[in-house]
C-alpha cells in the first residue's frame, strides 16, 4: 500500500514525459568555423560570438593560416559537433572538405552549413544559403533551436584532385585554361582594389574574353575513363559538382546524363567558338555546342602547363604531373531555408 507522501502514478507519468521532452529539446553539439583571412572577414570577424552568445552547446574556432584549418575541424570533433558551419569563401569550404575527408578525429562525419563569407561563394549560394552571412547564421540557429537539421540534409559529391607526389585536394569547381588566367587576374589585381565583387567578376571575364582574341589559348589535353576525350586549345577548361556557377550560368548537359557526379565543360579558343556561346550565356546556361562541349563523366586526366584553380585557389599544373578528377567522396550540407 502507497504511504501517504507517495506520488499518483499518472503525476509520475508526467513527469517522465516531461523530462523527457527537455531531453530530446537539448540541440545537439555545433561548431562555427571562422577564416579570418577570407574578404568578407577580414576587419569584421566579432560578429560571430554575439549572435551564439545564448545558445547551447556551441563553439567558435577561428584561424588565419589555410594550414590551420585542419586543426579547428579537430577542435570541433573533439566537442563532438555533429554540424560545422564555415564562415569563409569557396576556399575556405575546401579546405573544410580536406581536413574531413582525410578523416580528422571524426568516425561518422558532420553535417556542413556554409556561410557565404569570401570573395567566391559559389558553394555556399549552391548548397546552403547566399547573400548575408550574418542572417544566414541568424536563420541555423533558429533551425536548430526549433525544428532541427535532419529534414535539411542533403548528400553532396564532392571533386576530388589527385596529383602525382603531392596532396589530394577536394573542393566543388575545377577551372584552367584562359579562365584561371582571369582568376588569377581577378586575386591580383582586382580584389585589393576593394570592387564590388559582381563588378571585379565582370571586369575580369571581359579582359579575359579580350586577351583569348589576340593569343592561341592554352593547351590541355583531356582524357576520361573510356580514353581520349579531346585536345586542343582552350578558353574554358571546367569541371563542378554544382549546379550554377558564376552569374547563375548553369552547365545544361543532354536529358539523359541528368545524373548525379562531375560536370565537364570546355569552349574553345578562337572568336567563332566565343562568340557562339555567347547567347547561351546571356539564357544563363551553357551548351553543347560548336566549339562547346559539356558532358557528364566518371572521372577525367588533365594534362597541361599552367594555372588552375580549384574553388578560387589557384595552383600550378605540368604536363607531365597530369591532374585526376572525381567526384566518388560525399558529404551532407544543411541547405538553408530562406
């Protein structure tokens, strides 16, 4: 018989659900990484602790040197983060994937939000969510504390760049030929003059479009998992896992290669093959096409002398080193509602 201090059993039952419910209510571990160094950070990198400054169960790790990235995405599986947004550009995002994909203290991997911190976030506006990186952290938070992430989840493909004698790189676009010439105008002498981005853009795709008319283009060969793909000389040399790229232009390939895995695109030197691209471009898409080609493949080997650029970081390629990419690695991004 219960004595006189004992609870009713449904009082009991109550109770339990209740706590139960603070239980599943307690958000799960997350992380912000901030690369101080990327544009939109730079001078303005305080923002971040005061919009967490209430939440549970957060932390943010920041680093100036691309090397020290590895160790901040250790520092978040050490906390056991099951979600890292990145605060940073298309590079930073990279340097995100490498450190992951190389398996950097976690057993099943994170989730990633990107926010759109860089000069370049082709990646971020793909996969999680563009424009302001403020409200963007402003609107995972809110996720997080209401409804949670797992009904935003999406797998990705991720590229993958293996080269001989030195370290794999991981990263969402691929881009050389007369393109990386651009891009690297773009880092040099654009950026530090402190541009809108939308204008440094233009401006370098038109002096890049200029300077192709006059010279021979670069040499690339191209070859996929069935052998030679082509060989020539090149404005465009581009391999993405997204979707759209810069001012929107989407690579449209034919119906039946609608799959998941790599895009490849190139346009060849020349005025002709530019020029009839061009209303392609202004339908903010690319074709196949004379002088065009844009396909699916499983994998492809590059081979060529010159500048490349993977997410905006611009490296050097030999055409006896060839450059292999893939898109076999995957990993989970919180798409952003807006």
């Amino acid at each position: 018989m219960a004595g006189p201090h004992a609870l009713p059993f449904a009082h009991v039952q109550r109770m339990l659900i209740r706590f139960d419910s603070m239980v599943k209510a307690v958000p799960e571990p997350l992380a912000v990484i901030t690369n101080r160094r990327a544009a939109r950070n730079r001078g303005n990198d305080n923002w971040v602790d005061p919009l967490m400054a209430h939440e549970a169960r957060v932390a943010h790790f920041q680093f100036d040197r691309a090397q020290d990235a590895a160790a901040c995405v250790g520092r978040c599986a050490a906390l056991g983060a099951r979600t890292i947004v990145v605060n940073g550009g298309d590079g930073t995002a990279g340097l995100v994937f490498q450190a992951l994909l190389n398996d950097n203290g976690y057993g099943e991997r994170p989730s990633i939000a990107l926010l759109p911190g860089g000069k370049t976030n082709m990646t971020a506006a793909g996969w999680s969510r563009g424009g302001n990186a403020p409200a963007s952290l402003r609107s995972i938070l809110e996720l997080r504390r209401e409804r949670g992430f797992a009904r935003h989840l999406v797998e990705r493909p991720i590229l993958r760049l293996s080269r001989p004698k030195e370290p794999t790189l991981y990263g969402a676009f691929f881009g050389a030929a007369e393109v990386a010439d651009g891009i690297k105008l773009c880092r040099k002498r654009l950026y530090p003059l402190n541009l809108p981005d939308t204008f440094s853009h233009a401006v370098a795709a038109t002096l890049t479009f200029v300077r192709s008319v006059v010279k021979r283009g670069k040499q690339v060969s191209v070859a996929d998992e069935r052998g030679g793909l082509e060989d020539g000389r090149f404005f465009l040399i581009g391999i993405t896992v997204l979707d759209e790229l810069l001012f929107g232009l989407k690579p449209a390939t034919a119906a039946r290669e609608d799959a998941p895995g790599l895009r490849y695109l190139s346009v060849r030197n020349g005025v002709k093959p530019m020029l009839d691209a061009v209303p392609d471009l202004l339908h903010g898409r690319i074709a196949p096409g004379p002088g065009r080609t844009v396909r699916r493949a499983g994998s492809l080997t590059l081979r060529f002398d010159g500048a490349y650029t993977l997410d905006g970081e611009l490296y050097e390629a030999h055409a006896d080193r060839p450059v292999t990419v893939d898109s076999q690695p995957r990993l989970r991004f919180l798409q952003v509602p807006s």
